[in-house]
C-alpha cells in the first residue's frame, strides 16, 4: 500500500468546465428511479420548465475530483458519508465550473480519512454547490496523523413514527442504467468485480442510493419544490442491491428532518440529516 500524501491537502484543481444538457438531468432521474408519473424530472418539455433533483450535482462533481496520491490502492476506498449543500437550484441545462480540493486526510487507525470538496459555480461566477465526500481508505491509518473530530451520532427519536415514509424499487437494471451519469466501476455491474470486491452480486452505487433518499424527500416532504432542500448528508451503512425496495424516512426537527434509509429491513443510510426551508 502506497504511503500517504499529506501534502496533497490544500492543492485545488484548475477550474474545471462541465457542459450538459436536459438530457443529462433526465438520464440522472432515471437513474435514481423518477418514472414518467414524475414529468417534471423527466420531460423537457412540460409546464413551468424541467426541475433538476438537487442530487443532480454528485454528476458533475465526479469530474473535477482532485489527485489524492500515488498508487493508490482504489479497491480499499470505501464511500463513507457524503453531503451537497446548494445556494440556487441547478440549471437544467448549460456550463458549470467546478474547483476540486482535498480539505482533509486523518488518521482513524484502521484506515486513513478523506475529505474532499468540490464547489461549482455558473459561468458568470454564482455559487451553485458544495458537493463533499467522505473516503475511508481502508488499512491506511497509522501514519501519525490529526484523528479529526468525532462524529456525533443523529438518530430518529426513540419511539416516534416518521413524519413520512416513502417507498421505491429498485429495478434489477438500475445500476446498469444510473452508471451512464459517469460512474463506471465495474463492482456495480460485472459479477466478477463484485466478488473481486467481497460481495456476492454486483451492488447498487452508493450515489444511486442517495439519489433515490433525495428524490424521496423533494416528492414527499417538500411536494416536488427543488428549491427547498438547502443540504443533505448522509452515511453509508450497508449496500443495497438491484431488486431491494428502498424506504426514506423522516423525523421533523427545527430546519429540516432526520432521514434514516432501509432496504427492506437493513439501514442503509444513517446519520442523515436533509436541511430544508
């Protein structure tokens, strides 16, 4: 395993140009599960103009990722969390630039901790997003480094039931359809990455997931207003698979809601917190 670069903490990428059109914003939908019922995620023609699920940003974020190190050993990555937090809803169509920035590595022991940020902005310079990952590289710990701050825990309360609980499926195609937004790792759809990766089938990206939860809250809480959702984070607990029925719940809290995510029966998404107005 290759030794890890503190210095890359602080190096930002060169700006970075990401184009797109409706038809990028549509295929994201579709990837996370919106159905022709959901017109106005999906048609670029409806009423009132075509919405852009928040989640939209991870798409562009993934191109402006910035270099973590050398020789890196990418099958020992494990998502942790991940948060977007926006200022204005996402065009539906036209040019954003991104910044890549790895704000953070510590050292958890077991393994080392990225932090990583990618802002975009519109060509005339307005503030768009903050999209963050979390990065757990697994064995990598033990290198004399900042532990960081400990995560406080956030949970449903004890006892309430949800102030909504919504439910997806998840198609058996819906890896093989969300992976065209950009995310090609073999793991989410080839049986022999998957088990390359200690699992018995192909697994459903994390994003997608995320995806599914965002899409949750703005059809349910929210009815279907994009602008309202200010920011969403969230940890990964347990894979979902093609086939699994996805629940988003959620607990009223002053600003937003608690989410908590199962596939059937397992949380899959946990300390997850979606900030609203």
């Amino acid at each position: 395993m290759s030794k890890i670069d503190l210095s890359v903490i602080g190096n930002k990428t060169e700006p970075r140009v990401f184009e797109y059109t409706w038809k990028d914003v549509v295929l994201y939908a579709l990837g996370v599960g919106a159905t022709a019922e959901e017109l106005s995620f999906v048609y670029e023609n409806v009423p009132g103009g075509l919405k852009v699920l928040p989640s939209f940003c991870v798409v562009p974020a993934i191109r402006a990722f910035p270099k973590l190190g050398e020789n890196l050993e990418w099958s020992l990555m494990l998502h942790g969390e991940h948060t977007i937090k926006l200022s204005r809803p996402i065009p539906p169509g036209g040019k954003i630039v991104q910044i890549g920035e790895v704000t953070n590595i510590f050292d958890k022991g077991k393994g080392a901790v990225y932090h990583i940020q990618i802002t975009g902005e519109t060509e005339d310079g307005n503030h768009l997003y903050d999209v963050d990952w979390v990065i757990f590289y697994v064995g990598a710990g033990g290198f004399g480094g900042d532990p960081g701050p400990k995560a406080e825990p956030l949970n449903p309360p004890e006892g309430e039931d949800p102030d909504f609980s919504i439910s997806y499926e998840v198609a058996d195609n819906q890896a093989a359809l969300y992976r065209l937004s950009g995310d090609l790792n073999p793991l989410h759809l080839d049986p022999d990455a998957a088990r390359r990766g200690g699992f018995d089938q192909p697994i459903l990206h994390g994003l997608c997931t995320y995806g599914f939860a965002t899409r949750a809250i703005v059809n349910g809480p929210l009815d279907g207003d994009v602008e309202r959702l200010k920011e969403f984070r969230a940890r990964f607990s347990d894979p979902v698979y093609p086939g699994d029925t996805l629940t988003t719940q959620g607990w009223k809290v002053d600003g937003g809601y608690i989410i908590q995510v199962k596939a059937d029966e397992r949380v899959v998404l946990t300390n997850a917190l979606a900030a609203v107005n």
